[in-house]
C-alpha cells in the first residue's frame, strides 16, 4: 500500500499526464471551490461497479505493475523519466 505522499504524487501526475498542467489546476480549483461529496461521484462515475470491484481491479493492477517491476526494472526506468 502506499504512503499518502506517494499516493498524492503518483494522482497529481497521473492528472497532470492526462490533463496538462494547466487543466490540472483548473481542477484542482474546482474541487476546492465546490462542496465535493466523493462518495456521491464516485458512485455517479461508476454506477454499475461496486466498491469491491473497483478494490478489486486496484489490486489486480497493483500486483500487475508489481511483477511487471520484477521481470522488467529497465522499463520502469524509462518510464520515470
């Protein structure tokens, strides 16, 4: 599992990635600027997979990323940069 600072990092990069920097921050503001229920959009976001599948799917991932790390350090690497 990893650290609140690891997972706040890994989610400003996976946002800024997708986003741009700039639309990063306009989102930022917004769920800053809103009242923001994120039970309630998380439901809205997925509505036809539960929690325990989204667990589920993260764990998957996890483990996936995982093995990739131990079969292939040099591709992570490159990816990192």
């Amino acid at each position: 599992m990893m650290t609140d600072t690891e997972l706040k990092l890994k989610g400003f990069e996976s946002l800024r990635s997708s986003l741009g920097l700039v639309e990063l921050e306009k989102f930022i503001s917004l769920i800053q600027l809103e009242r923001f229920n994120y039970t309630k959009w998380r439901e809205n976001l997925f509505p036809d997979i539960s929690g325990a599948e989204i667990s589920k799917l993260a764990m998957e991932s996890r483990l996936n990323e995982t093995e990739l790390r131990c079969q292939a350090p040099e591709y992570i690497n490159t990816q990192k940069k």
